[in-house]
C-alpha cells in the first residue's frame, strides 16, 4: 500500500480508535469522539495539503 | 510514616499491573476486567506496530548522541514485548530508501506511545480515578 491518503486514513483510524477508547467508557460516547477525532484528522490533512500546494517542493 | 503491609501489597500489585499493561497491550485493562478496551487495545496496538514493521519502518537504536533517535527508540519500546519480539527476529532495520520509510516510523512511534497512555490509563482504572 503506497496511497499516501490511504496510509493518513490507517494511521487516523487507529489513532481515533485508541484515544477513544481510553478518553470515553459508553460506547456511543466513544463513536461519536472517535468519529470525530478520525474526521478532523481527515479534513485537517485535506485542508493542510491544499494550503501547501503554491509552494514548490 | 511507614507504609502499612497492606500499602505495600497494593503498591505491589499496582506495580506489577504497570508492568503487564506495558509488556502486553491491553492486558492492564483485561486484568482489571474492563475485557472490551482491553482487546481493542490488544488488537489495535500491535496491528498498527505489525502495519509500521510493514510499510519498512525502523526501530530506532538508543543513540544518545542523537537525541531525537534516543526519543525514538524510547517510543519504540513503550510497545512492550512486540517490540523484542521484532527486534530479535530481525524485523524494524528499516529501508531509507521505501516509500513508506516515514509512515512505517509515524506508525512504530505513535503506537509506542499510545500503548504508554494505555498504561498510564489502566493505572488511573486501578486507583479509582476513572
């Protein structure tokens, strides 16, 4: 695998997983701040990449 | 004041419970019995480790001279026993030159150092603080 957005997406995932598991105990708690956290993560990637994109390398 | 026997105990088991939560991801919670964050641990840690392992991440050496591949190698070990498992197998040399190089580093280190936090939790769980 070598889709570098795929790559952000694994990391990301992993990431929201376990900083939701351990900052919240009910489940739906959990979704709602991992899911947020993995789509923060997402757009804030997507935002950056776009901001960086004059600059030459 | 001298600590009571039974303080010693505690501390004892509170030491030991650090020590396993380390070694094994997740085993902290599974053994304060709190079994569904503990397996996620346990299968999301060393999944992410094993995804750096492959994706040609290094594990880093503790080069103190160096002070970011000391830091590293630190984040690195916060994964327990995964950790020597892959280094006596020879895995984690890391391949400079991989596409992947970095991503399997961010993948090694984040989860070292998130199995530290998963530490640091099971321990909050075991003195009654959450």
């Amino acid at each position: 695998m070598q889709s570098h957005l795929a790559l952000l997406a694994t990391f990301a995932f992993f990431v929201s997983l376990v900083l939701a598991v351990i900052a919240k105990d009910d489940t739906r708690d959990q979704l709602r701040f991992g899911g947020l956290m993995f789509g923060g993560f997402l757009a804030s990637a997507l935002v950056l990449g776009w901001l960086m994109y004059p600059f030459p390398l | 004041m001298r600590a009571t026997a039974a303080e010693e105990t505690q501390s004892g088991t509170l030491v030991l419970l650090c020590l396993a939560a380390w070694a094994i991801p997740g085993a902290g919670h599974l053994w304060l019995g709190r079994r569904t964050k503990g397996l996620i641990f346990l299968v999301a840690l060393p999944a992410m480790f094993a995804i750096g392992l492959a994706l040609h991440g290094r594990l880093f050496p503790f080069d103190l001279s160096e002070p970011l591949v000391g830091l590293a190698a630190l984040a690195d070990v916060g994964m327990g026993i995964p950790y020597f498992i892959a280094s006596s197998l020879g895995y984690g040399a890391g391949e400079v030159r991989a596409v992947t190089y970095e991503y399997g580093n961010a993948f090694l280190i984040v989860a070292g150092l998130l199995n530290m936090l998963v530490v640091i939790d099971a321990f909050d769980v075991a003195m009654g603080r959450k």
